[in-house]
C-alpha cells in the first residue's frame, strides 16, 4: 500500500533521514517505533508532505508517486492523517470538526459516513458541542473520525494514546483492530500496540522491520530502551 525507497530529509544542514527504506503492507496495522528523537513524527509528516524530502520515493497504491504532491492531493488520494497532538479545531462544534475533513474526499460527498459514529458513538452524542469542550480522550476520537470520513484507504496515526486516558486508549485500539480486521484499512502509526508488523528507526534509518512476533527482548534493549 505504502512503500518508501531511498528516502533523504534535511533540516538546515543536518541530515535527518539515511536512504530510508519502509513497506507498510495492505490490510495489516504496521507500528513505527524508537526512541524519543528518532524521527518518527517527521516520518509522517513526510508521508504527509508537510516536510520536504531531499532524495528517494514515496509510492500510495503502488503506481502513485507522492513526493511532488501537496498534502491535500495527498488527502485526496485516501491517505487519512491524525497528526500528533489532534490539531481539532476548538471554536467549533464536533460535527463542524468532522465536516472539515469532507473537504478533500474525492466524490465531493458532504455527508459524514454513518461509520464514523458507529465507531465512536460519543461523537454523534456530542456534535453539538464544542471541540475545545471534550476531555482529551474525546479530542483524540474526534481527530480519528476527521480522518475517517474521507473514507481513507490508508490510516495514518502519529501516537494516537499520547497524553489521555487508559479506557479511551483501549477503545482506540478496538477500533485500530476494528478498521483492519472488518474494514480492510491499511493503518500506520507511531506506537507499539496493535500491530500486526514492526519497523523500528535509529539514527535516521530504518534499522529493522518484521511482523510483531519478531519483536524480540534483544531487539527492544537495542533500538528501544533508554
């Protein structure tokens, strides 16, 4: 579904990102891990196109070279984005939060799927509320269904528990298994659980990548302890 050849990135003169490689494989929950400061978050916003790339490919769907274009064409194409910290809009209502994301569905449907609160019912309990009016927990849902209601075809989620509490991070990850196992989403982000594959970056690279139950004890001290 996703797949990252030679990937290069600079900030200023730094070089942040090494020939990076990653496959995200379609249908399966793959988990970008490692320490604070590897680079995770702007892995995504590469993804995304909110950070500019020196060198390498980014291909969506296996023919759709995303490099050179915009993060709304990016949209566009069925890549649904949760940036790290929600980023919802708190002046408005939860349904107006939701609405925005419509902007960049491709058929132009203005209706928000019926998927959305089934997943996440306190969304369709609260739409007439305020964004900055919801717990954190609650923000976290709403930025997921914003993303959901282009109806991606890949999921990004840049560490969708940070910061909100344990039941909410449980429900989350029910719905992350959800969207794979019945919705046949392709999902990436940056956390461990519920994935069904692993890539762990060092140094600016991607220093290995299998399915979970490769994640081995050795591994973790390496690339993942402090």
């Amino acid at each position: 579904m996703l797949k990252i050849q030679k990937l290069n990135q600079y900030y200023g003169e730094s070089h942040t990102r090494w020939d990076l490689d990653l496959d995200v494989p379609q249908d399966q929950c793959t988990c970008v891990m490692g320490r604070n400061g590897v680079g995770k978050t702007t892995l995504m916003k590469c993804i995304m196109g909110e950070e500019t790339t020196k060198s390498g490919s980014i291909e969506f769907a296996q023919d759709v070279k995303l490099t050179k274009k915009k993060t709304e064409d990016r949209s566009r194409l069925g890549i649904g984005y949760v940036p790290r910290g929600r980023q919802i809009f708190p002046l408005l209502t939860v349904e107006e939060n939701l609405r925005t994301g419509l902007a960049v569905r491709k058929d132009g449907s203005k209706k928000i799927p019926e998927r959305v609160y089934e997943l996440f019912p306190v969304l369709k309990e609260m739409k007439h509320r305020r964004g900055g009016d919801l717990s954190g927990g609650q923000q976290q849902q709403l930025a997921i269904g914003r993303a959901l209601v282009i109806e991606p075809r890949l999921l990004i989620l840049d560490e969708p528990g940070e910061g909100i509490q344990p039941n909410i991070v449980a429900q989350i990850g029910e719905v992350i298994r959800r969207l794979v196992e019945e919705d046949r989403l392709t999902v990436l982000l940056v956390e461990q659980k519920y994935a069904d594959r692993f890539a762990i970056l060092d140094r600016g690279r991607r220093v290995d990548e299998d399915e979970i139950a490769g994640l081995t004890g050795e591994l973790i001290k390496k690339h993942l302890t402090v």
